[in-house]
C-alpha cells in the first residue's frame, strides 16, 4: 500500500484480521481523540461471505435477471470474480481507528449502462445494487437509481425543414399563465400587487387562527407579502383578461377577502421543530420524515415546507452551525505506507521476514488459486490443519476481494451436482451434521489379538447386543507381551479424493421415476 491522502466520502479498506479480507468502508467522519489517535466514523459495507446463504440465492436470482437484460454474456471464471466485487450497502455505522486503514478502492451504484466486465478490468473496483440491513436480515433495492430509456427522456423530433410549419396544437402542450404583451404598464401591476397585500392584510386579520399565529400588525403584513399572495394576484389578472377593474372585485367577493397561505404559514411552530429533528435524523428522505415524525401531513406539504423553511433565518442559522463544527473536524488524513509483515507468510528456516520464499513450506504444494509453485512470497491460507497456501499475487487478491480468482475443484463438483439435483431429491436431503468414529491404536490390537472373546462375525449378526470393552482390552494387555511379534498385515484400500467422489455420487443419482417408484414400495409396504 502507498502513502496517500484520504478524505471524507472515500471508500477505503480496513484491516481486522491478518488472515480475513480487508472490510470495506465509507468515511464519514474523521475525528481525534483525547489521546491524538484518529479514529473515523464509516459506513459498512458488505461481501458476499458475509451474508447468508438465502440471501445470496436473492442476490444471484436479482443478477440474472439483470443480466439477461442489459449485460452480454461472459464466462464461468468472470461470473465466479464478479461477485467478489459485487458489495452490499448497508445503513449501519461504526467507529474504526484509521491506523487499520490499508488503501483506497472505488465503489460506485451499478445502472443499466455500465458493463459488468468493464469492473474486471479495472483494479479495485467494486458495484453495489442492493441494501443489507444486518439487523432484519433482508436485501432491499438501493432507492438511488439512473433511470435511463425512451421511458424517462425526452425524444427529440426531428428539425423542421426551411418554411414547413409544425401540426401540434400548443394549447394542449401548455397552458399560458402570465402574457407579457399585456395593455398594463409596470407601475399598474405594482399598484395591483401592493392592493393584493393590503387585502391579504385584512384577511387575516377577520381571520381568528391568523390573528393567534400573526398577534402584531407587522407580522401579518409580512405573512401578506409572500410569493403565495403575489401569485394568486398575477393569476387574477390573467384570468380577468388584464382588467383592473374586474380583477379587483375577484380579490373582494361576496363573502369577504380571499386569505392565500403557504406551507410556511399553514405549519405550527411544535411542527416546524418536529420537522427539523426528523431532518437531523433522516436527511432529505421525507417519506421517513412523514411516517415516523408528521403522519398528519401529507408528502407533498413537507416537500413544500421544507424548501420554503429553507429561506428562513433558521435554516441560514443551522447551516451556519453546522458549517462552524465542520470545521473543527478533520478533512483529511494522511495514511503512511504500511511495511510490517504479515503473520501468515511462511517463514523458510533461517530466513528473515519478507524473503522466505517456496522452501519454507510443504513442498511439492502449488497456490490454492493459481496453482503456480514458484513465487517469491508465500502466505498460509484456510484452516492450519489443511496446511494450503497462496501466492503473493493471488495472497493479494484474497485480502482486496475476499475470494480466490478461480473456483476450487470442490467447488466446482458440488455445483455440477447441485445442477443434476431434482426436485424432489433436494426436498428428500436433510441437513445432518458430519463426524467421524476414530478407534484408538489399543482397540485396533485388541480386535486381532482377542478374535475369540470379540467374536467380530457373530457380533455382527446381533447389532444390539452389547459388547463390554473394558473386559476385552483387559484381556488384550495380559495376552499382548505372549502375541506374536510378527507385524501385522494391514490391506491397504486406495481411496480417490473426495472431489471424484461427489462427481460420481452426482452422475449416479437416481431420476425422478426410481424415487417416487421406491417411495410408493416403501409406504405401501407397511
């Protein structure tokens, strides 16, 4: 990894285990601590391992049918990498300290127009479609999207030829709200305008909820003043056809003066406070906002407040606020090279750390990915008891993808068993733990040795009688020093490796028709 600078929005990886793959996240937050140490607040972002095995078949059944939609076909080995760069947004944060912090990736929306492979090609590059909420355990569609199609944009006609006129009726395409060659000079509709207010005025104050909202005369006027009301002026004027005098009557019915209000206006003080907590809370997502804080409201009043409480000196007061604690927050940090080794490279005898090289392990082993057997660097990889490793490159592709580039081999016999599987041989499989009975060397000795007392063919004929063990191994150490000291001759059984034993066990499963033949013999056998 190299030095480099990060700063808030990037995504970066974080390193928690020597052996795991780095955690991907989203800074959000820089901030220092009592003791000088930087730690950053992230947003988490999940992999394929991490999520369940029901929500992966989700995933891949929401894959497909993107695929077949938008994307050109590609080979079993780039399907197999792509879902290590697929991730899954999440909504979850967590303080991490930014010493752990090991590079820089990008992670950007996937949409209609990008080319799944175009992701191979670039290093470090990831795609996320769908949000893990790791507390329901669900996957739902990000709600950000690039709608692109004849659906969404405009088509464009053609440009009309020299002297050809247009057939489309522009009374149906528009409708015509103000009209600038009107017979009204400027200082007329400023009159007009000024009236408009001043019966605004009145109305509110024949109004019993306006005069408790607005109690003094300035406030009323000011509240008469806003766009609501010059709007509906200049509406009057165009519906009256620029006629002062009939325009002035319909500001004036029968029943009184028209009261025009906004959102501003019509929204108690209590639930302008609601609002601004609930946008503290849940940003600009206002069907959050209206669900949980204001039910009473309906969506389209909230949009409406929300971009009119924007004028107000309280929206210019938080921002300032906010402006202010931003900056006493860090922008960026500067992340060194990170040199120490890593715990799982194979150390070569007498060789120092970072130069052991293929001798230092089991030899005669290839990389568990690539399958290479000479590299420069090597790392142990999976269970200590496997005893398997990586090479540099693909140690490196592990950390960053959290996968290895090719589909082991037990992989690959277990898909093509599970594509042979029927339906009702998958409803039949049950899932049972494996184990394994290991006897120890002593009761391997005393089988041969205490033939007679075992008795091992007529034992077998009475599974459930039982056999005392204890009498049998006594019997068996005082018999031991007069056996014979010939070694005994053991038959060796070759037996294939577990991967050529579920290919088979996959090429010879019964069909449909064998089992439901078996099953009718077995029930009706009763």
């Amino acid at each position: 990894m190299t030095q480099t600078f990060l700063s808030l929005s990037d995504y970066v990886y974080f390193e928690n285990s020597s052996s795991n793959p780095y955690l991907i996240r989203r800074i959000e937050e820089l901030n220092k601590t009592a003791n000088g140490n930087v730690e950053a607040k992230v947003v988490c972002l999940f992999r394929r391992r991490d999520i369940s095995g029901n929500l992966n078949t989700l995933a891949d059944s929401n894959a497909s049918e993107y695929n077949s939609l938008y994307q050109p076909t590609v080979s079993e080995q780039q399907k197999h990498q792509l879902k290590h760069r697929e991730l899954f947004l999440s909504r979850q944060f967590e303080s991490l300290p930014a010493t752990h912090i090991r590079g820089k990736c990008n992670v950007t929306l996937l949409n209609e127009t990008d080319v799944l492979a175009g992701y191979l090609e670039k290093e470090e590059c990831f795609f996320y479609s769908l949000v893990f909420d790791p507390v329901q355990k669900t996957l739902l569609a990000d709600q950000g999207e690039i709608r692109v199609g004849s659906k969404y944009q405009a088509e464009i006609p053609d440009k009309l030829a020299e002297g050809e006129t247009h057939t489309r009726i522009q009374e149906k395409l528009e409708t015509k709200v103000w009209d600038p060659d009107n017979q009204l000079k400027d200082p007329q509709i400023d009159q007009f305008l000024v009236v408009a207010r001043a019966v605004g005025t009145f109305a509110r104050a024949l109004d019993c909820s306006s005069s408790i909202r607005q109690p003094s005369l300035h406030m009323s006027a000011a509240a008469a003043s806003r766009d609501i009301t010059l709007f509906h002026a200049m509406d009057t004027l165009q519906k009256n056809g620029y006629d002062l005098a009939k325009a002035m009557s319909t500001l004036v019915p029968q029943g009184g003066p028209v009261l025009c209000r906004d959102e501003m206006e019509e929204w108690s003080a209590s639930e302008a406070m609601l609002f601004e907590e609930a946008l503290e809370k849940y940003g600009k997502d206002f069907n959050d906002i209206r669900q949980d804080f204001l039910p009473w409201k309906s969506l389209a009043s909230v949009v409406q407040f929300y971009y009119m409480w924007k004028t107000t000196d309280r929206y210019i007061q938080q921002k300032r606020l906010k402006a202010a604690e931003a900056d006493s927050k860090l922008k960026q940090v500067y992340i060194p090279t990170y040199t120490k080794p890593n715990p799982n490279q194979i150390m070569a005898p007498g060789n120092k750390p970072g130069m052991n090289g293929a001798a230092g392990f089991q030899k005669g082993l290839s990389c568990e990915s690539c399958h290479t057997a000479q590299s420069a660097q090597w790392y142990a990889w999976g269970p200590p008891n496997m005893q398997c490793r990586l090479c540099a490159s693909c140690w490196i592709y592990w950390k960053k993808y959290g996968g290895l580039k090719t589909p082991t081999q037990l992989e690959g016999a277990a898909r093509s068993v599970s594509v042979r599987l029927s339906p009702l041989r998958a409803l039949l499989a049950k899932n049972r733990q494996t184990f394994i009975l290991q006897t120890t060397k002593l009761t391997r000795i005393a089988r041969r040795v205490c033939t007679d007392i075992l008795q091992p063919r007529r034992a077998a004929r009475r599974p459930y009688a039982s056999i005392n063990a204890n009498a049998v191994k006594a019997e068996c150490m005082i018999r031991l020093p007069k056996a014979t000291k010939a070694p005994i001759k053991n038959r060796s059984i070759p037996r294939p490796p577990l991967a050529t034993i579920v290919k088979e066990l996959g090429e010879n499963l019964p069909t449909t028709r064998e089992l439901l033949r078996d099953l009718f013999i077995y029930y009706f056998s009763k």
